[in-house]
C-alpha cells in the first residue's frame, strides 16, 4: 500500500476538524492543529507539504488577523508548503489578502467535500512536481550529485569537475583509493558521460577470476583450445567493443596477464586463446586499484610500462574520513534508499547516531556505511536507528580528566555535536539545519540558546 501524504489541518473548532479528519483519513495522514503557536511548530518541521487553514484562531477566532499572520510567516517557517485557505462565501476580501499573503488556493464554507478533495489533489500533485524539480536544480547547482555520485564537499565537487573533463576523452583512466570508495561508480559516471554511453560498460574484477581462466574470460576462446572448451566463447573485451571495459583491482593480475594487457594498450588488438586471427577493436579501458601501482612497479610486483600506460588519466578517491561532512549526507541518502526498497515507514537517525557516525574513522569507506544502513535496518525494529543498531558505540567525547562522563553529560554533548553539524552544513539556516535533525524550528532554537551556540 502507497504510503499517504501528510496534510495539516489548522482549525481551532475541533468538531470541523475531527470531521475533516473523518472525511479525508483513508486518503491522507493527517495532523491537526488548534492554534497559531502549535501550527507554526507543525509548519516549520518541514514534514508537510500541503496545510488547510481556517483563518480564525485564537485568541481572534473571530477575525482573520491570526491566520493572516501565520501567512506572512509562511516563508520563514515552511517555505515550499502550500497552504489551502477555508473562508466563507462572504469574505471574498479576505480571501484576496490571503492569497497575496501566500495562500496558494481557497476553498468557501460551508465546505464542499467533493471541491475540497480536488482541490488538495491537484495541490499536491503540484507540491510533487516542483519539488522534484527543486531537488534537480538543487544538485545542478551545489554539485551534490553526479551519476549517482552523492558528495557536497570541495574536494567531491572537484572529483565531479575532473570526471566530467576526462568523459569527452578516449583516454586510458586509473582510478585509485582505499576499497569501498567508489571506484566502479566513478567508472560508471565516466562512460555514462561519454560519447561510448549507448554502448556497452562491462565490468572485470581481476581478483575475483581464477589466473587459468582469465585469460578466456578477458579474451575468448576458440572451440578445441583446450579440454572443455567445446564451442568458440566472446571474452569480455570483445563484448565491450565500442565501449568501455572496467579493470578492476588491476593490481591482481599475474605478470604474465600484464604484458597481454600491455599489447591490447599498444596494439588495439587481441587474439582469442587457441585462436590465429588479429581482432582489432575500438574500447576504452578504466582500470582501479585499492594499491599503490607506482610502488608495486618499484618493488616488481606490477610492470613498469604497463602503469605508465594506465596511469595517463590519474583519478584518486578520498577516504570518507577526509570528507567528514558528506557522512550524514550520504547516511541519510542510503536511509532513504533502503527503506523504500523495504516499504517500510519513515526511519530517522537519532542525535546519538548522527553522532556516531561523525566520529567513526569509516576503514571501509561509503561501502562500510551502506553496509551499516544495512544492518541498522535489519536489527531496528522502531522508527528511531540508534548507535547499537549500526553497530557503533555512543560517542564520548575526551575530557580533561580520567573520570567517564555521566549518561546525561554524554547525551548534551552529543546533542551539542550534532546541533553545531547541522549548522555548519546548512550555513546555520535555522530552518535547514532543523529539518537535518528532524525537529522543529522552535525546539532547535531553544536547544541552541541551552548550549550556548552563537548563530
């Protein structure tokens, strides 16, 4: 079953609203507010995309002066909320001013269900697209995604910049970095940007393939080779012909695998084991490697024309430690992305767990941290992943002395931790940052001012 969208219902007379409540539940999940102050809280939790707003509030219930202030509030607190206007057949007036207050549609008492029901529908369809919109310009213009790449550090965004230069190229690539960085999706983004996108991306992982077989996988066979070899096999670098061939955890290869390499980077060509014939091919070549391939040739353990061959176009992948504020960034996207695939309900980080994913030193990189998605996700039964369900401890901070922290001192400065993240990340948008924490805008302010947080 689809999961409902949230609508606000913001109504002082709680028969209206209960009724309101009755008559739309089986299509939205719904939240009822009784008061200015209660709704701007509401509002400004960024979980709704669409509100219903009867304009009479206490302490005027009589007069539209509350509801009209909540509207000129509107940007601050919720902008990208589309706010439903219910007046009376007689308040055409007040009905203008709320829409020039941002209102974005309005609907007359006595309240018509049937209009009621498509105007919101047609509401939130709307709120849908421009919010898929938002979230393409958005990446467009911080460089927080490419390829499906997530980063918004400097050091990603220069990443994104240099894939981009080097996909227009037929250039041989060596990608390197720690394993679980993403070498194979930089791969990806690389072709996928490339004019060779419509052909084929095949992906070798030189480790993973027995050296008897290799060669045959890497490059075919012809039928009577050698035993078991009952009809001619297409090895990988002809099936990727036109397009681009991944060598991955290069470093695997044994030397004599190398030279063969060697002369497909020298020639264009390749033979197939027990075959006579010179296949010429067009195929661009992305190689990674988790180890220093200068420092294998050094040592002997990988030749030295062969690196020089690779090595034209260098790409090398930051550990995610040296890209600490990407962590929740790329937390809360895996969180996202495997809940959907379980269709199961909204899960949330609680401020321990952002914690705890900041201060660990990440050894197996965006891989480890998907992993431990994973497993928070297998283990969590509730709504909120804690640090035991990832696998981590609570973070405690170092003190001045030898004495552990009570639970209580833990708890504020992890809170504290995770208040100054937030507002590092969103440039201390007050908002932003509270939507990061999943709390509400007042809540955040408060938390503030208790630590003592300058803004």
């Amino acid at each position: 079953m689809p999961k409902k969208e949230r609508l606000l219902i913001i109504e002082d007379e709680l028969s209206v609203a209960k009724q309101l409540k009755w008559s739309l539940g089986d299509v939205y999940d719904i939240t009822i507010a009784t008061d200015a102050d209660m709704s701007k809280e509401m509002l400004a939790s960024g979980a709704f995309s669409v509100a219903t707003l009867d304009l009479g509030l206490p302490p005027s219930p009589d007069n539209p002066k509350e509801g009209l202030k909540l509207l000129n509030n509107l940007a601050t607190l919720s902008p990208h909320t589309k706010v439903i206007v219910i007046t009376g057949n007689s308040e055409q007036d007040t009905a203008i001013r709320a829409v020039d207050s941002g209102a974005f549609d309005f609907c007359a008492k006595p309240i018509d269900l049937g209009v009621l029901k498509v105007i919101l529908d047609r509401t939130f369809r709307l709120h849908a697209l421009e919010e898929a919109s938002r979230q393409v310009r958005n990446k467009d213009e911080s460089g927080g995604s490419l390829c499906g790449i997530i980063g918004a550090t400097s050091v990603m965004k220069n990443l994104f910049s240099l894939v981009r230069k080097i996909s227009v190229t037929d250039y041989p690539v060596l990608i390197t970095g720690e394993s679980g960085t993403g070498k194979e999706l930089v791969a990806k983004a690389i072709h996928q940007l490339s004019s060779r996108r419509r052909k084929p991306f095949v992906i070798v992982n030189c480790g993973a393939i027995p050296a008897n077989l290799l060669e045959s996988e890497l490059f075919g066979h012809e039928r009577g080779a050698f035993t078991g070899a009952v009809a001619r096999k297409t090895g990988k670098f002809e099936t990727g012909n036109q397009g681009t061939l991944f060598l991955d955890e290069i470093g695997e290869l044994t030397l004599d695998m190398q030279v063969k390499i060697l002369r497909f980077l020298q020639e264009g060509s390749i033979e197939r084991v027990g075959g006579r014939d010179t296949i010429l091919l067009g195929i661009r070549i992305i190689a990674a490697s988790n180890i220093d391939l200068g420092q294998a040739a050094k040592a002997g353990h990988f030749r030295e024309d062969l690196y020089f061959r690779l090595n034209v176009v260098p790409v090398k992948l930051p550990p995610l430690r040296e890209r600490q504020e990407d962590i929740v960034l790329l937390a809360r996207h895996f969180l996202s992305m495997e809940t959907k695939a379980l269709k199961i309900e909204r899960v949330s980080f609680s401020p321990d767990a952002l914690a705890a994913l900041n201060s660990h030193d990440w050894p197996g990189n965006v891989r480890e941290l998907q992993n431990r998605i994973r497993r928070a996700l297998a283990f969590n039964s509730g709504q909120m992943v804690q640090p035991h369900d990832l696998g981590l401890a609570t973070h405690m901070p170092d003190t001045t002395n030898s004495e552990l922290s009570t639970l209580q001192e833990a708890r504020c400065q992890s809170e504290e931790k995770c208040i100054r993240k937030a507002l590092q990340l969103t440039g201390n948008n007050i908002t932003r940052a509270a939507r990061l924490l999943e709390t509400s805008r007042p809540t955040l302010h408060d938390l503030i001012k208790k630590h003592g947080i300058q803004v």
